[in-house]
C-alpha cells in the first residue's frame, strides 16, 4: 500500500477537523463533536469518555470532487487506535486490527463523483490477550476495567490523518527501496491495471539533476559518487515511478525519497556506512495533553527542535509506530530511528503493584497464545511495509519487555525474528530487554543482532543508593559484554517531580535525576560495547493512575508541556561535547 499523496496524477482531499462523535452508534444523531486528528479522552470533562470501553463512533459528510471522475477513489487512514470497522453510507468497506499502522479501503462504487458521501467509523479501544499490545477486561463489582501491562495511558481514537484520495484506474500500488553506501538503489514497483504500460524511474538529487534512471518495474541504479544519508545530515535524493503508455504519455506517477546508506552490525559496534554510530538520545512517546496521541504537526517539529537542542541524535518510537510525518521529518534532518512495535506489556508478571497484575501467566492457551503470536506477526508485517523505505529507520525493535527468561517466551519469539528478517534482511533487529531476563537467564536475546537493555539501577533496583546500583550495574553490563553484540542502553531514568529540589539529592529531586544519570555515564564509558544511551522518558507522559504515578510518569527530562527539568542541561553539556 502506498501512503496517499499529491502527484501530476494523484490528488488527496484530507478529512482532518471536526467530525461527529458518540460513544454508541445512536448517539451520533445527537451532535457532539471530535477533532480528528486526537485522541477522545480528554476533550471532554466526563469521565465517561475518559474511562470509555469498547467502541466510539465518528461520522463525517463528505463531497467526492466533481473532477475525480473516472478515477479509483481511496478511503485512508494513517491509524485508528486499537482497531476500526468503516462504512460509507451503509456498506462496510474496511475493518482493521492494530492501533498504529494505515489501511485503506478501495470505495469508488461508493464514492461517485460530485455526490456527498456519510463516513462513519468505529474505534474499538478494547484490548484483549490476542491484541498488540495485549490487555483484559475484568469483570468488577463497579463494572468492567481495562487492564493493561503497559505504563501509559490507553489513548484511543483517530490519532492520524484521514484522508480520501484519488488514483488513475491503471496505477502504482507499491514501492521498495533498498540502497548500500556504494551508491546502488534497488527499487521494486507494482502496479495494478498496467495492462501493456511501462515502468519508468528516474532518481534526482536534492538540486533536481537527475542522477540515474531506468524503465522496468524492478531494477538497480547506481548513483556516481552518491551522497550518502547519514547521522545529522539527512541528504535525500527523489525517486520519481512512473507509469507511462506507447506514446510516452504519463498515467501515473509516484514519489519517495531515498536516503543512500549502510546499516550493519559487527561485533560490537553498530555501523552506518561503515562508521561506529553511538546512540544519544531517548525513548519518547506520542502524548500531549488535550490531545493524548493525536498527532500534531507544532509538537513534532517542537519535540524534533528539543532534540536537537539537547544534542540527541535519535529516539525510539517506543513503545508503538509513530506517525509517518514524524519519520519523513527524521529522514530530511538525519536523525536516527529505532522502530518499535507495539508488543509491549507481553509480561503478566511484571509491575509488582505498579500497573501488574497477580494471578496470569504471560504464556499459555487463555492469555498470550498462538493468536496472539499471529496478530504480532500482523503487526511486524505492517511495520516493516509501511517504514521499509525510511533511511532514518536503523533497525527494529520487534516488542519491548516481554517476558523473555523461559522456554515459552523462546518459543514464541523465535518465529517472530525469522518472519522479520525475511521481511528486511537490511536491517539489525532487537527487543527491549526487561531487567528479569539477565543475561544468563535471557531465552530471546541470542536472536537479537544488538541487545537492547532497559534498565533501573538506582531507580526500582536500589533506589537512592547510586554507589551500590553503580557496581551492580557494571557487573551485568560487563556479563552482557561477553555476548559481543552491541548494547544499547534503551531505557534508564528516574522520577522527577519538577521543582523538587534535595541538597542530600533525594529521589524524585531534581539534583537525584542528574546524580542518577551521571552514574550511569559513568558505567556506560567503562563499557566498550555499550554504543548507545537512550534516557527514559524525553517527557513525562501520561499513564493510568496508580501510587507510583504522579500526575503520570515523571521521568522525563522535559515536563509534559516541554520545560527542562535541570537534567536537559546535563545531557545537553555531555551530548553536544560527544556528537
Ligand atoms: C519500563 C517500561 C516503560 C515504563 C518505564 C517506567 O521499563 O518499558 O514503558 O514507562 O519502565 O518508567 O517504569
């Protein structure tokens, strides 16, 4: 599937703004309304809507442009969180599972040109123990609870643009791009309809020059003296595929940018073209208040210009996919992307009272099974497809903290490495390791090209004795060490309450957060193989409510509306010296 664009061919009418909202299918006729894109929750002031289960229903009126005539038309979502079931005017056109990736439904039967058209749409938040991320519904004396095994709050809604869009009849369905940092672009196009057209790539670099071309639907290209995409200085070159008839004449066309680059992995370093990288940066999440999830074009480019500021060179999209527009933007600025999946909270054991549960056992035939192994699959597939062609994207991360120290948890994820890797052979592949699984006790980090490790010293493990979490810390670290693949540390942090200040540098000071994370520096530097320190959280971040959440989770180095707590300066002075 190729994400809507405006193209010499293609037009894209976006659906975003106010649509009609009810929390049950007959209240749509009672004109409450949601701004698409957000997330539902905290718009309103009832704590009905915040706390909603189940399905929630937007309706929007549509025109179909006149001139679309002729045309496919093609309803779009970029996600719709956790699934959706869509209809246009009475029939359904679509149903989706999975929160943070696009579908698309084919609707020009429906969609007659210059008609008005009613999309309705309804968003299931429901999460279950075969859905990524998994969740339960219990039964409780006061009704149903969502439970779930993941540290943020269970957002729901049309956080992404919608969009209606129109293609010729004959045209390009789908575009793969791979490169090496010898200036060679492999492409692969498909089309449908093309009867007798013919294929037609051209690649052009950033002035326009046009830099190598071909005419079949799948090919190489090789770009002389290619300038390469690399960490902090995001060079893209333009695909253009066209799809051209016997005169010559265009039928379709569709772009994507190319950024020429190397990933690889050897021993323990982590190389882009061919050079060590070192990861300096965070795990973030896509959380603003009003909006929860909704994605929202100041934010990114605020959240992208804090990074730079603080001298990070890359984030994980912990813990789901992100926006798109938020992976485009990395790709023009060089900034480099760990790509997670939402497999997180694949741990029933795990939160001792802080968002766990007793009484579930992670795997077995009545929670994480065989159908939930499927719709994780479903999910890497719909990953890989939709950010395959991003240069920013190094690797990715196939689920974080999973339960990972048995032979179930082997079992399971055994197949999900090797579905990957067939997927993008281009690319290392990790999981966010959970401290549980130290590295004897570890049954999935042997199908990890890089070992991603999240870790709490001086935070859950020895809080507030950073001289005792200093020593256990580098003792497993350097036990990791003997595994010789590189480490990336991808979560370490503490709780902040801003303005809490402690001579004595007490938890949840400001002064704790900066001892906290310099003893972690200095474990890191003793470290050869630790080529990466991602700090949790960029911000605090919204969660469900328990006794170890104030006002949410409070380990970000930016508040919830993007102040620096004193830490920013701290990573600003040791990452900006490093980068
Ligand atoms: C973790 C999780 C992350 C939590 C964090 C915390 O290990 O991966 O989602 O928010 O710890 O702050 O407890």
């Amino acid at each position: 599937m190729l994400r809507p664009q405006d193209s010499r061919t293609r037009d894209r009418k976006r659906l975003d703004g106010l649509w009609g909202f009810a929390l049950d299918r007959d209240g749509l006729a009672d004109g409450r309304e949601m701004a698409v894109p957000a997330s539902y929750n905290d718009i309103g002031a009832d704590p009905e809507r915040r706390d909603h289960i189940g399905e929630a229903w937007y309706q929007k009126q549509v025109v179909v442009p006149s001139g679309w005539l002729g045309r496919r038309v093609h309803l779009h979502f970029e996600s719709a969180t956790h699934r959706a079931r869509v209809w246009v005017g009475d029939t359904e056109v679509v149903a989706h599972e999975g929160g943070y990736t696009p579908f698309a439904a084919d609707v020009t039967d429906l969609a007659v040109p210059g008609s008005t058209i009613t999309i309705t749409v309804a968003v299931d938040n429901t999460l279950t123990f075969e859905t990524i991320p998994p969740g339960v519904v219990e039964q409780t004396p006061a009704g149903p609870r969502q439970r779930t095994w993941h540290d943020f709050f269970n957002y729901a809604g049309l956080h992404r643009s919608v969009s209606l869009h129109c293609t010729p009849v004959a045209h390009l369905t789908d575009l793969t791009v791979t490169t090496d940092d010898t200036g060679l672009v492999h492409y692969r196009t498909t089309a449908t309809d093309a009867g007798d057209l013919t294929t037609r790539v051209t690649l052009r670099d950033a002035a326009g020059v046009t830099v190598a071309a071909a005419t079949t639907a799948e090919g190489t290209l090789s770009v002389p003296d290619a300038r390469l995409w690399q960490p902090g200085e995001g060079y893209l070159y333009q695909l253009t595929a066209e799809l051209v008839d016997g005169d010559g004449r265009l039928v379709d066309e569709y772009r994507q940018s190319v950024g020429i680059r190397t990933v690889e992995v050897r021993g323990n370093r982590f190389l882009i073209n061919g050079a060590p990288f070192h990861f300096t940066g965070f795990g973030k999440h896509e959380d603003t208040a009003v909006q929860g999830k909704g994605h929202n074009d100041a934010y990114l480019l605020h959240d992208f210009e804090l990074l730079d500021w603080i001298g990070a060179n890359s984030f994980r999209t912990s813990h789901y996919p992100y926006a798109e527009d938020v992976l485009d933007y990395a790709d023009r600025h060089g900034i480099v992307v760990i790509d997670e999946v939402a497999a997180v909270g694949l741990n029933l054991g795990l939160g001792a009272g802080v968002f766990g549960a007793p009484g579930y056992t992670t795997y077995g035939p009545d929670t994480i099974n065989e159908r939930t192994r499927r719709t994780h699959e479903q999910a890497i597939r719909e990953l890989i497809e939709r950010d395959r062609n991003h240069p920013s994207v190094v690797m990715w991360s196939l689920a974080n903290e999973p339960e990972s120290d048995n032979a179930a948890a082997e079992a399971y994820f055994e197949p999900l490495f090797a579905l990957a890797r067939d997927l993008d052979p281009t690319r290392p592949l990790g999981f966010a390791n959970v401290a549980q699984a130290t590295p004897d006790r570890c049954r999935v980090s042997r199908f990890a090209d890089v070992l991603m490790l999240n870790r709490y010293f001086g935070w859950y493990v020895l809080p507030g004795d950073l001289a005792g979490a200093e020593l256990a810390w580098e003792q497993e670290l350097h036990e990791w060490a003997t595994h010789h693949k590189p480490i990336i540390i991808t979560e370490y942090g503490a709780d902040t309450y801003p303005g809490l200040h402690s001579l004595a540098a007490e938890p949840w000071s400001e002064e704790y957060q900066n001892a906290y994370l310099e003893m972690n520096h200095r474990v890191f530097d003793r470290i050869d193989a630790v080529v990466g320190e991602h700090v949790w959280n960029f911000a605090d971040f919204a969660t469900t409510p328990g006794i170890q959440r104030v006002g949410g989770n409070r380990k970000g180095v930016f508040t919830r509306d993007r102040q620096p707590k004193s830490a920013a300066h701290l990573l600003r002075r040791r990452w900006r010296k490093e980068n």
